[in-house]
C-alpha cells in the first residue's frame, strides 16, 4: 500500500492532540523528567491516577545520562537498588554499600516503565509559569503555564497553554525554576526555615543523600519538591553521581502525593 504524507500528519496531530486534552486535568503534573520526577511519575501512575510530565529537553534522564563527568556509570546505594531492578535495571555490587548501574540502560530504563505505567511524557515543552488560585482563604498552586521548549530557546512572545493539576511536583534539579518563577512573581511564603528559597549548597554526598529524602515535601500549597530541587529549596548540598537519594525521592513524593488524592477521593 502506497504512503500518503498527510495520512502520516493526520495520525500524529490526531494522536497527540488527544493526549494533550487527557491532561487538561492531571491528578499531577511533574515537571522534569530526572530520576526523581521519573520514579514519582511512575508510581503515581500505577496507582491509576492521572499523571504528565513536562521536560524542557528532547530526552528523559536528566542528568543520569552522563554519570560523573561523562563517565556514564552511576553509584546507588542499597537501600535504593529495588527501584532500579524492579524495573529491569542490572546493577553490579562494587564493594558493600555501593553499587553501579550502566547510565544509558538506567535513564532509558525508567523512562520507558514510567511510559508504560501510563504516564503521559511531554518533552520539548517548557513551563514558564503556574497557575494560582485562593482555595479555603489561601493561594494554592492548581495548575502550570506550559509553552514550546523552541518558542523558548527562540525569545518569542507566543502566548501558552494551561493545565488543571490537582499537585504539582518541582524536579527540575539544581535550578529550580517553577520555585522560582512562583517567588519571584508573587508575593507568597514558602513553607522553608526562611519563608523564601534557601538555597543549594557545595557537594557534601553524605549528608545530599540523606536530607534529599528528609526535604522531599510539600513546599508551598499544592507544589511538592523531588531530586535535587528539594535540597536546593530547603538548603542542603548536592550530591554529584551517586543517586539513592533522588530515586528515594520521587518515591517518597509519590507515595505522598498518593495517600492525599486517595483521602480527596473518598471524601469527594
């Protein structure tokens, strides 16, 4: 059967424009497709709910493609191998306490179980603002501005488009951003020691590892903190390649984020 080039069009306009509007009102929108945003994703979706995630980049994985320093092996700990070889990840012990995982097989792994969990993945899309609503006498996060990651790197004035999300979870890394753009634009506090955004420190992987979990949380109304942006919100150093912490992390948001959508639905 011959080709037609505008069957082809049809398919994926079709195609994506019903995945767009099945997220038009997401139990939870992720943004950043690391490991952290990865593995809550995932979770989340296993357990029915509605769940988009928003990369700015083409590819998922974040910064776990490159291990250390291009070097693409990366270090977990053994309190975090089950979240990699659930998923098919083979993992090699180093000596106690350590062990690696090939990059690639890793990232491309967990991307590819939080697809078929069910989680919708938007990549070359941007989120340059969120939505803000006064929910029982108080601002609340509902929602997030998204754009073209290409309209973006370009500097045009495209307008965006809106989604409805019942959480939000920040996975960003180092950056940051949605905490960001939402301190920078409103006059809001934090739910941090400072009331504002306290900041990342120097590498430290020990104690990274272990106050990444402890400030994975809800930081303001509606908005949740994963990976490296949590540390980054709260104030504790990073980590570089070893990342325990970041996949504990998307499990803890998750598993959070689940009890409360769980107690909103029974009592609906």
């Amino acid at each position: 059967m011959p080709l037609d080039e505008r069957i082809i069009t049809e398919a994926i306009l079709e195609t994506y424009c019903a995945k767009f509007k099945s997220c038009l009102d997401l139990d939870t929108a992720v943004v950043g497709g690391g490991p952290s945003g990865l593995v809550a994703a995932m979770l989340l979706a296993r357990e029915g709910f509605n769940v988009a995630l928003y990369e700015r980049k083409l590819s998922l994985g974040g910064g776990m493609w490159g291990g250390g320093m291009t070097w693409n092996v990366i270090v977990v700990q053994k309190e975090s191998l089950r979240l990699l070889t659930d998923v098919g990840v083979p993992v090699t012990r180093f000596r106690d306490g350590y062990y690696t995982a090939d990059a690639p097989t890793a990232a491309s792994t967990l991307a590819a179980a939080a697809c078929q969990a069910g989680v919708k993945v938007f990549n070359c899309v941007s989120v340059e603002d969120v939505v803000l609503r006064e929910v029982d006498g108080a601002k609340r996060v509902t929602g997030l501005v998204l754009n073209s990651s290409a309209v973006e790197l370009a500097g045009l004035h495209v307008d965006p488009l809106v989604v409805g999300a019942r959480y939000v979870i920040e996975a960003t890394g180092h950056a940051v951003e949605v905490l960001k753009t939402l301190v920078r634009k409103n006059d809001v506090e934090l739910l941090t020691p400072s009331g504002g955004i306290e900041g990342e420190q120097s590498l430290w992987a020990e104690v990274a590892e272990t106050n990444t979990l402890r400030n994975t949380r809800e930081v303001f109304p509606g908005l949740y903190v994963a990976g490296m942006a949590a540390n980054a919100s709260f104030g504790s150093y990073r980590m570089g390649p070893i990342f325990g912490g970041m996949l504990l992390s998307g499990e803890k948001a998750a598993r959070e984020i689940a009890g409360r959508l769980r107690d909103r639905h029974e009592h609906a």
